[in-house]
C-alpha cells in the first residue's frame, strides 16, 4: 500500500503514495464536476487485446452513439473501428490477430458481424431467427458458444419465435406460477429462458445452425461472461443452477449452488451429455476458464451454502488427472475474476483488497500469491508475453485501459478518453485514512475535500453509506454514488468501510451476518467521531448520512439508534421492515444467511420453528419512536429486491410522526437510477435536501 507508483492521467504525470492527499489537476480552473459532466462521459467497455499484443480494440459510448475504436499499442494511434447508428459490443479477435468480431443490431437483429483490422467492410456472419445475447468463439475458430431467449422444451429457435407469435395473439394478459422466484431484480419472470447453445461455423466461415445444449432446463443458465470453450472447441464449461428436472429447479429462490458443467463437443451431435463436474460443493461456483492449451479449467468456488458473500477461492481441474484442488485457500481474500497467464504456469486474479480492487498473481505449483498492482478498482484483466493490460478507474478518474509488467513496473496509461471533457475540471483531493472501530478493530475509509476547499474553513458532512451490506465504495469512480458530486458542491465527503465490508478478509466480512445493526453503527458512530477530530476543517456539527440499499436500511436504522447524530437522513431504497422484506424479496438465500433462516423460524434442526431474533432486534420499523430527524426517501417503482412497500412504510411513518420527510418515486427505475436524465433529478433532489438542513 506504500509503494510508490505513476500516473499518467490528463496529460499529467504524478508521482505520489496511497498515504497522501491525490489529486490530478495541478492547474487552477473555474469548473465543477456536475451530474450533467458525469453523463456526458465517455463511456468505456468491452476492451480487448490481439492475440499479437499489438492492437486494442475496445468500444466507446458517447451519448446515443456506441461503436468500436482501434488503438496501436505502440504509437498510441487511435481510429474508429465501426460507424453504424446500431451498438456493437462483445468483441471477440480472431486467433490469426486479422479481424475481429462482434455483435450488433444494424440488420434489424442481434447478431454476429466479423470486421478486418485492415479496414475492410463488416461481413454479417449470423443471421438466426432470435437476436443472439452474447457469443464465445473456440481459439481455433471453429464452434461458437451463443447465448439466445428461448422456450424451454423448444429444440430449434424457431419453435421459440412461432410460441412468441401465439403470445402476441393471445386476448388475455396474466401471469401464473408454479414456484419460485416470480420476480428478479426489475422484471416478472417469464416462460422464456437464456439458454446456451453452440454452432460450428461452414467451410465459407458462416454459422447458420446453433444447437440448444440445455434445451429441456427451465431456468436461465448463468450468462455469457460464465462461459468458456476449449480452445481446440472440443468441450464447453458453464456456470448454472441445475433446473434439468423440476426436483432440481424448486430451491433455485432460497439456495446459491451454481454449478459447473462441462459438456464434450463434435460437429454434427444431436445429444449432449452434460456433465456436473463441482456437484458434491452445494455452495457457490462459478467463472470457468480454460487455459489456452486445454490442459486446466479453473474456475472460483465458496464453501458455505447459502451465503453469497463468502469467500471465492481459485480451483484448478487437471486434464489429466482429473483431480480438482483449491489452490491457495489460505490466501485471505476473495477472487472476482480469473485469466491465465500466458505461460499457463500462473494466473491473474482480481480480488477487492483494503479499499481497492487490486490485481494478484497466483502459481498453482506453489500456492504462491503475488500483489502486482492495488491503486484504484483495475479489472478486464488479459496479457500477452510479460505485459498485463487491464482497465483502471479511482475517486478522482473515470475508466481508461493500462499495461504494466508482471513484475508490477512500468505502469503505462494506454487510453484517456475522458481528457478534453475533464480538462477544465478540478477534481477533489482524497485520502484513504484508518481508525479503531468495533472492539478495537481496525477500520478504514476514505474522505474528499470539497472542490472549492479553502484552507481555515470548516465544511458540512455528507457522509455516505455503501449497500449490500458486503461491499464497499472503495477508490472507485462510480457513476450512481459519485463521491465527487458532493465534493463539488462544497461538502467534505466521509465513507467508512465499516465492519462488514469487503476487501478486509473474510472474518471481516463475514461479521455483518446476524448484526446489521450492531458493529457496523458503532463503526459508523467512531469512524465519524474519529474523522472530524483528526481533520478539523470537517464540521461534525454540520453533517447528513445518506446511503442506498443497505445503506438505506442504515438511515431507518440511525434515525431510531443514533437519532441525534446528523441534520438530516437520505434514504434511498432502505429496507424499513425486515419481516415484510423478506415476504417480497426475490432472492431469499440472502435473509435466511444474514437474518438467520426465514421470517417464520427454520424448518429443520433443533431450532425447528423458532424464529430468528434479528428480524425483530435489527427491524429498524420496531424504533420508530425514537425517530425525530428529517428524512429524504427514494425509490424507484421496479425495484423487486427491496420493494417500494419499504420506502412507503419509512414515509408513512415520519409523516404521521410529523417529521419533515419528502418521498421522491421513480416509476420507470429498478434498485439503481439508470437514465441519465433520471439521474439529474436524484441528485437534484439530493442536493435541495442537503443544502436546506446544513449551512454552507
């Protein structure tokens, strides 16, 4: 965390370390950062490198425009890739580094295009009945894995578009269920299912037929991203819940067990045998991944069933042999993505590491774990020879691409797509900082001087609690919850990764379940006591907490247990009464973890029928009477993981109560504000809220 490091970033080069104030904009200028700039970003995804290591591809959304940019490593050189009105993603290269591939909407439908880097025309090499929602390609170019919405029970797409077809036709409008869950996220549940399928392509380079690998499964397999195929396209392995049989499919609500399965392939088969390789863990797998020369499979497994913030751990399947083992299992930090090394002797893993989303290096043979770099949240993790690209973003820069070496030197800045719409943009200094926490512990956060900071003067407090509960806001540059929006409006901002978070080992984050309301307030009560003592120009007299999701929850649970501490609450998407969010909630293996079995007790051992405490001694509804402080509550109407019910019962309350509270809804949002323009009203709303209870 000491170590020195560069960065290159809007032209300028800083030297500094993680335990200084950070900032890029050395120059005076006379700009916020406002949520309209934070729209108007530059978007970045779907980076990839050549086979050769010498191109980039990668796609940019820039307002209602999303196309593809081509970048020489070397020289830098920048060129626009494709130009079409339709979004292209899913970049796939080809193994001979010619052409690339892609997805796109510009013939009426999803489907595959294929692009030579020599500037030659896009060739369409798919055209299915249903649009294809995400594609793999086998190193050699043979079979491709396709992810389609179809009919389950249906063994060809057209099956699937002639059931749509009687839908349409249909003069009555229901939804009718046999289990559960009904409801994900955002949206009711469906007769139609993501299913993967494979395709080899012809001798003119063409896929026409595509196979359905699960096609009698009744659920949606786990998504492109938990795919891999062999590079000889010999065999496939994906992440999924098993639902082959209705037995298999009626706990998918209440239990977390994906599962592995890998499926042998040939041209020409009608019959797939699919294979449950990790059927005897009951708890979560996922990520598989091929080595390049076919040898391994890798892929990231918990141990505890039910319990989706346990720690993921790297396991390695030998070809050969067979045999499966956990490797590195010590290592106390949980893994969220995988690549080979090049050498296939090691691999690159990301996993969140105190306040920051680090990239490791970790060699089977020796159970060897090695830090290469951990400044800010990297991911999209390949490489190529001794060079590791990934994209980086932190507090104070949206995302760009970099390479550094596998030894951790030689940090390049490949890409600053952001660098005209910032230029002018003074961004807030941060400090990550540390304190004593619940028993003692150590406990980290980060704060934010705002934009405008003078020194001698004292600033309000917008003091921000991150959801989940096991996460974290982190050195991230986040495009819902952007820390320097309300340093640009002249606040000093306070997170805390309270107990509970993520990136501090396991036995931290495990610490949460069975006491949402206990460590993590003390932690929050002494982190800001701590903050406002160690930097004074922060006014602990002057302060709001605001948080969404668990953070919500938070300020319905401050307003009852520490109802003196701030000016004002901003709640957005709290969970208010803990026994009714569990009887709405979709995904249920999350209560039953981390409130201790369903609402109404458990249903085996010898705490058969008892129900858990925490559904009464943590329901921040069961407190209300101590609530006294005004309260901005937010929500919007799809959202099925906290349902709105929760933010109406907040509301409901502080009105009759008669505690100044206003309720903001957002009829066409889910848990998060997606639309930018929606967007600009939650920090509107925000903003109005927080200037009428603190004094600037």
């Amino acid at each position: 965390m000491k170590k020195l490091f560069t960065l290159a970033a809007m032209s300028l080069t800083v030297s500094v370390s993680l335990s200084m104030s950070v900032s890029v904009n050395a120059h005076t200028s006379n700009e916020i950062f406002t949520v309209e700039k934070l729209n108007q970003l530059h978007q970045l995804h779907d980076v990839s490198v050549s086979p050769k290591g010498d191109t980039l591809i990668y796609g940019l959304k820039k307002g209602q425009d999303n196309n593809l940019y081509q970048q020489d490593i070397k020289t830098g050189k920048v060129s626009q890739f494709t130009d079409n009105e339709k979004s292209e993603s899913n970049v796939v290269w080809a193994d001979d580094a010619q052409s690339v591939y892609f997805l796109s909407a510009r013939s009426g439908s999803s489907q595959i295009w294929q692009k030579s880097v020599n500037g030659n025309k896009a060739k369409q090499i798919s055209d299915f009945e249903l649009g294809v929602n995400g594609f793999k390609l086998s190193k050699n170019g043979q079979v491709f894995a396709l992810s389609f919405t179809v009919k389950p029970g249906c063994h060809s797409l057209a099956c699937t578009v002639d059931a749509k077809k009687v839908d349409k036709e249909k003069k009555y409008n229901i939804r009718a269920y046999d289990e559960l869950m009904v409801r994900h996220w955002d949206t009711w549940t469906t007769e139609y299912k993501e299913h993967l399928f494979v395709g080899h392509v012809d001798k003119d380079g063409q896929l026409k037929n595509a196979q359905d690998i699960m096609p009698n499964w009744s659920s949606d397999f786990a998504g492109i991203s938990q795919v891999t195929l062999h590079p000889k396209g010999t065999s496939i392995a994906f992440a999924a819940k098993d639902s082959s049989s209705k037995a298999a499919a009626r706990d998918h609500a209440w239990t977390t067990n994906f599962d592995i399965f890998e499926v042998a392939l040939s041209a020409g088969q009608s019959a797939f045998n699919l294979k449950n390789i990790t059927e005897d863990n009951k708890a979560w797998d996922a990520s598989p991944v091929y080595s390049s020369n076919g040898r391994f499979l890798a892929y990231k497994a918990m141990k505890t069933p039910g319990y989706e913030a346990d720690k993921f751990t790297l396991q390695l399947r030998d070809s050969r042999t067979g045999k499966t083992r956990a490797v590195a299992q010590d290592w106390d930090r949980s893994i969220s993505s995988l690549a080979f090394a090049p050498d296939n002797k090691s691999l690159y893993v990301v996993a969140q590491d105190v306040g920051q989303k680090s990239i490791f290096s970790i060699t089977p043979e020796f159970d060897e774990v090695r830090r290469i770099y951990n400044v800010g949240s990297n991911g999209d993790v390949t490489s190529h020879g001794s060079k590791i690209y990934f994209t980086r973003h932190t507090l104070n820069s949206p995302k760009d691409v970099f390479s550094i070496d596998d030894h951790g030197d030689q940090l390049k800045q490949l890409t600053s797509i952001n660098k005209d719409k910032l230029a002018k943009v003074k961004f807030a200094d941060y400090k990550q900082f540390n304190f004593k926490g619940w028993n003692d512990e150590t406990v980290h956060g980060y704060w934010l001087k705002p934009a405008n900071y003078e020194k001698g003067k004292q600033y309000p407090i917008a003091f921000l609690v991150h959801g989940g509960p096991q996460g974290s806001f982190g050195n991230m540059f986040h495009y819902r919850w952007n820390a320097q929006l309300w340093a640009a409006q002249g606040y000093g901002v306070v997170m805390v990764d309270f107990h509970g978070s993520t990136g501090y080992g396991q036995e931290f984050t495990h610490s949460i379940s069975r006491d949402w309301g206990g460590k993590p307030l003390e932690d929050l009560q002494k982190g800001l006591d701590f903050i406002v003592k160690d930097q004074p120009w922060l006014d602990g007299d002057n302060a709001c907490a605001l948080g969404a999701s668990y953070g919500g929850y938070m300020m319905n649970w401050i307003a009852g247990n520490w109802p003196t501490g701030f000016k004002c609450l901003i709640n957005h998407a709290g969970l208010y009464d803990m026994p009714s969010f569990y009887q709405t909630t979709e995904e249920l293996w999350f209560p039953e973890y981390d409130m201790g079995g369903p609402s109404w007790g458990k249903e085996t051992g010898s705490d058969k029928g008892k129900v858990s405490p925490d559904y009464s001694k943590f329901n921040p509804a069961a407190y209300v009477n101590n609530w006294q402080t005004p309260m901005l509550v937010i929500q919007g109407e799809l959202d099925y993981r906290v349902p709105y019910a929760q933010s109406l019962g907040a509301f409901t309350t502080l009105q009759r109560k008669g505690i100044d509270s206003r309720l903001v809804m957002f009829p066409d949002e889910d848990h998060h504000i997606r639309k930018p323009d929606n967007l600009v009203v939650w920090y509107d709303e925000v903003f109005k809220w927080l200037e009428k209870y603190t004094k600037q």
